[in-house]
C-alpha cells in the first residue's frame, strides 16, 4: 500500500487567521482525528501539530501571515507545504464554509497529493520583497499626494505654467504662492508629506542597493538597456529562484502574462492574460519593455503595432511585456540572454 495512504500516517491541515487558527488531523484514510482552535503562537501551534508526530505533513494556505508559521513547523522538522490560495477551488465553490471545513479540505487535498502549491520562499527573498514592495508603495503614495497638490490648485484657478512643478523651477514657485486658507495650509502640509516620502524612499533603495551589490542576478539585469536598478531589484525579488522555471515560458504564465484556453472538443477560445502571480512583476515587465533600449524589445512591439494597427498598442505593450520576462529569465538564468545579440539596432 502506498505510504500516503496508510492509516497511522497523519496529515495537518491548517486555517491560519490573524489572532486564532484551526488545525485538523487526518488519518490515511481521511478521517477526522482530531480539530482544535488554538490562540495564535508557536508553542502552541507546534504542540497541536507535533501530535501528527515528528515529520508530518502539514498543510498552509499562503494566506495573511504565513511567515512565523511556516518558519516554526520547519524549523521543527515538519514536511510543511504551502497551499496557493486560487489553486484551492473545492473551498470556494462550497454552500457551507467554516474554518473547520476549510483546514479538512486542506489536510484531505495533500493526503491525495491534489494541493495547488504555492513557492516558500526563503527568507532573505522575502525580505528583498518586503523592501521592493514597500517602496512600490511609497511612491504611489507620493504620486498621490502630487496629485492631491494639483487638485487644491485646480480649486484655486491656479494653473501652472511648467510641467513639474516638483523639481527645482516648481519648487520655487510654490514657495512663492500664496493661497488661501485652508487651501495653502494643505499644500504646505502636503508637501511636508512629499519630503517625507522622498526621504524614506531613499533611505529603502540604499538598504536594496546594500543587499544586492554582490548578486549576479541583479548585475546580469543591469546591463539589459532601460533596466535600471528599481527594475533589476522587483524582477530579483518577485522571481526569486529562477532556476525553478523549466523554461522562459513557465516563468511567463507564472507571472500572469499568458493568455487563458478555454477548450472543449474542436472550440478553443483564447482570452486575456491571466494576471495571476506577482502584480508587481508584471508591472515593472510593462514599465520595462516601454523603457527598453534593448533593439530586440522595442522590434517586437512594433511588428505587432504594424500587424494589428495602432489601436492595438495596448495589446503590443503586454505582449512585449512577455518577451521581457523571457529576457529577464535567460539573463538571470545564464547571466546574458542571447537573444539581445541577434538584435538589429532600432530605426530612428
């Protein structure tokens, strides 16, 4: 008999939630031996899973939070295997859900090796992530706050002569505008905000810059013309191993920028990009292969604007943003992608 299947093998299921989660125990043959709702911490999260015994698969989706858990039940030496949450389909379709039915579920779809997975990425990655994305965040906040500046001026019949009215030329003028109140208290405020933001996101790229200055990975990208550091650090961070990807194309359709198949007999419908994966990373694909200098980049988006017209723009810019990714895997892959060398350079 299959090992997976014997009786006295026991599988955890975990429906980890912010304060309190709730862990079953199946036996092999997928009864119940046992559901318990703990108050969040690691001793007591490892007590109630240790009772499947020492090495017991565990099941977690990668929902709020994973980290702790999934860092305490290793380091305890279980075989612990994190659930993606849009690969779990039987939780969402059912008429009842409860934590108990969601940790059953879990533990029942490893027992039958059917469990959508998720990566566990190690925790320096997850770190180089949490800067990448916490200054992604900073600066849409600072775009925002620009934005708000620009809406208190429209209210004010103040119309700026310059298009950035945040570098030095726009600096100057705003500090010679007077408004009324409470309009100019706002502007002063929100620009008090603005030097904030610019501060604490330089202070995150020089932490990013500290701890990539020795990657190869991120040195290869950087020679990718309209890569520049921003860029090569999300595409660090949000792939994380590369050498995970059998090939360029698993990495697209990981990073949500393949199309989705819908086929049933001789019907085959062809929709838009999944966008499932890192949004991140499909943004800075966009943002980069807009950007590119790279001549291979730049010709492929315009044979599809010529093949399709220019109403078709959008749809050349994702595709482009697929061929980037593939860029972006050969070069983090084998440190140079060779199709950048069989380019022709751009017509001016």
């Amino acid at each position: 008999m299959n090992q997976r299947y014997e009786k006295s093998r026991q599988y955890v299921g975990i429906d980890l939630h912010r304060r309190r989660s709730v862990i079953v125990r199946l036996d092999g043959e997928g009864e119940v031996l046992e559901c318990v709702q703990i108050e969040n911490s690691v001793p007591a999260l490892i007590e109630e899973v240790g009772k499947a015994g020492v090495g017991a698969p565990v099941a977690i989706e990668a929902t709020y939070g994973w980290y702790w858990a999934v860092d305490a039940l290793r380091a305890a030496g279980f075989a612990v295997t994190l659930a993606h949450p849009r690969g779990v389909a039987s939780m969402q379709g059912r008429r009842a859900k409860t934590d108990k039915l969601d940790a059953k579920e879990l533990a029942d779809l490893l027992r039958l090796d059917r469990l959508a997975t998720a990566w566990i990425a190690p925790p320096e990655i997850r770190e180089l992530r949490e800067l990448v994305r916490y200054r992604h965040r900073l600066v849409g906040e600072r775009s925002a706050t620009k934005a708000s500046i620009h809406a208190v001026l429209g209210k004010c019949g103040v119309i700026p002569e310059i298009a950035d009215i945040f570098g030095p030329v726009g600096t100057k003028m705003l500090d010679a505008l007077v408004l009324p109140e409470p309009y100019g208290s706002r502007v002063a405020s929100q620009r008090r905000i603005m030097a904030v933001l610019s501060a604490e996101i330089a202070g995150v790229e020089v932490e990013t810059a500290r701890r990539l200055k020795d990657n190869a990975e991120y040195r290869a990208l950087l020679t990718i013309g309209g890569v520049g550091p921003v860029m090569a650090a999300i595409f660090v961070a949000e792939i994380g191993d590369v050498h995970r990807f059998a090939t360029a194309d698993q990495l697209a359709c990981w990073a949500g920028l393949t199309t989705r198949v819908d086929s049933s007999d001789r019907h085959t419908r062809y929709g838009h990009v999944s966008k499932q994966g890192s949004r991140l990373l499909r943004w800075a694909a966009v943002e980069g292969c807009q950007r590119a200098r790279e001549p291979y980049l730049a010709g492929k988006r315009r044979e599809i604007i010529a093949r399709r017209g220019r109403r078709a723009q959008h749809i050349a810019t994702v595709a482009t943003a697929r061929h980037m990714i593939k860029v972006v895997y050969y070069t983090m892959r084998d440190g140079h992608a060779r199709c950048l060398d069989a380019a022709t350079p751009v017509a001016s």
